[in-house]
C-alpha cells in the first residue's frame, strides 16, 4: 500500500491495520477514532478508507456456463456466488459474459425441535452478519406482496 494511504487525508494521523466488518467487508480508519462506548458514539476523526474484498474462487462450477463460481461481497455488504466469466460495465451500466448470481442469505440448519405455535420443525438461522434466530420450517416472505407467509413464530438467540 502506498505511503499516502496509511495516513489519514483528513488529519494525518496514522490509519489502523485493516479491519473486517461481519459482513465481510475490509476497512481502514483514523486511529484518531474512538468508540465510546457511554455515549454509543465515535469520537476524534471519523475518517474510514474502505478497502475492495478480492473474490474467492470456490471448488463450484457454474451451472450456465460451467466456468468456475466465486464468492464475492458487494460494496454494501451482500454475499454473493456468481460466475468467473460475469462481468459489469460501469458505463453501459450493463452485465457482460455469464449472468449467473446466486444471493447467500445466510446460513440455515434444520433442528430436531417443534414450533411451539403450528408443530411444524423449527430451522436455525443465521444471517450474513451473524446474528442467529430460530423460526419455524413454514416461515416464508411473499416479495409480490410484501407479507410474511406461513407461521410468524420467531426466537433470537443470544
């Protein structure tokens, strides 16, 4: 990394290592900036150079094409598997090559325990920042509706 990019442009002040968010993405910020934690706040400068996540390429081959998958984290934090060969042309404001994108939306484990609500078996999830919950197997989302589908029983874990 350059010299420049290891100080702070806002007040020259050395940057951190890089930190990893829970979503995946890759940052550096002032090492002016403070947490505190009292008033749930940063404090000194809030300057924060956000750094580009390199794919991963996976052992998976695309089901369209059959060119090898990578796992890739957008700018705003959403996971995603998609082709090798796909591509995005800024200024067409265009996808190029292979369209295949698979969105990951977590991670979910079937449970041996019941609903308390309807009887149907529960699921454990947990979501692309981390946090867990366990919902019933019927819960669902109807996007052209907007509402929540099946049984709406809910339990956060800590």
């Amino acid at each position: 990394m350059a010299e420049d990019q290891d100080k702070c442009p806002e007040c020259g002040a050395p940057l951190t290592d890089i930190v990893t968010t829970q979503s995946g993405r890759q940052l550096k910020r002032c090492s002016t900036n403070v947490w505190n934690k009292d008033t749930r706040q940063s404090e000194g400068c809030g300057y924060v150079l956000w750094l580009e996540v390199e794919p991963k390429v996976l052992d998976e081959e695309c089901p369209k094409c059959g060119a090898p998958l990578v796992f890739a984290v957008t700018k705003f934090g959403k996971k995603m598997k998609k082709c090798s060969k796909g591509g995005w042309d800024k200024e067409t404001r265009k996808a190029t090559g292979c369209d295949f994108v698979e969105w990951q939306n977590g991670e979910r484990e079937e449970l041996n325990e019941k609903c308390p609500d309807c009887g149907a078996m529960l699921v454990l999830v947990t979501t692309n920042g981390g946090k867990r919950l366990k919902k019933c197997s019927t819960a669902g989302w109807d996007a052209k509706e907007k509402m929540v589908t099946g049984c709406q029983y809910i339990e956060w874990q800590k």
